[in-house]
C-alpha cells in the first residue's frame, strides 16, 4: 500500500514537470514570435524560472541529442522519458515489488 501511494505521489510530480516543459514550450513559441514581449519583467521572470527549472533535466538530453538546427526537440525527449518511468513505476507497484 506505502508503494503504490509513494507511486503515485511520483507519477504526480511527473504530471507536473511534463505541464511545466509543455509551458515552457509554448512560451518559447510566443516569444520567437513576438506575441509576448521579453522586455515586460513579468514575462522574463517566469521565463527565467521556468529555465530554471527545467535546464538541469534538459541539458542533460540536449548533450546526447544531435545538433539539427534550431529544432530543439529534447522537451519531447523528456516527456516521453517521464512517460516511460511513470508507466515502469506503476508496473512495478502492481506487481508488488
């Protein structure tokens, strides 16, 4: 029982980061478009915090990646590898393990 709430506790936080790099993503496209304005503090506050966060588990992703341009596609990479542990954990945690 302490598994499978531990779990789901991780599958929780895995939710949240994956909604966190899917912000992240779509406020890169606002600012390379010019929608949002990176002169406004609010705006780069939150696009240094989200860099912040997410630039320790990117960074890693973006070293193994082959370089293709001005495509980043480790966001992608991360998701899917979030997806990967969550759907692991939650298999290891009904079985029993």
């Amino acid at each position: 029982m302490l598994l499978y709430t531990l779990v789901q506790m991780i599958d929780y936080l895995i939710s949240v980061v994956s909604m966190v790099v899917i912000v992240q993503f779509v406020m890169s496209l606002l600012i390379s478009f010019n929608v949002i304005n990176t002169s406004n503090n609010a705006v780069v506050a939150i696009w240094r915090a989200l860099n912040a966060i997410l630039d320790p588990l990117l960074a890693p992703i973006r070293r193994f990646m082959p370089n293709t341009g001005g495509i980043d596609f480790s966001p992608m990479v991360l998701i899917v590898l979030l997806r990967l542990l969550s759907i692991l954990l939650n298999g290891l945690a009904a079985s029993g393990y």
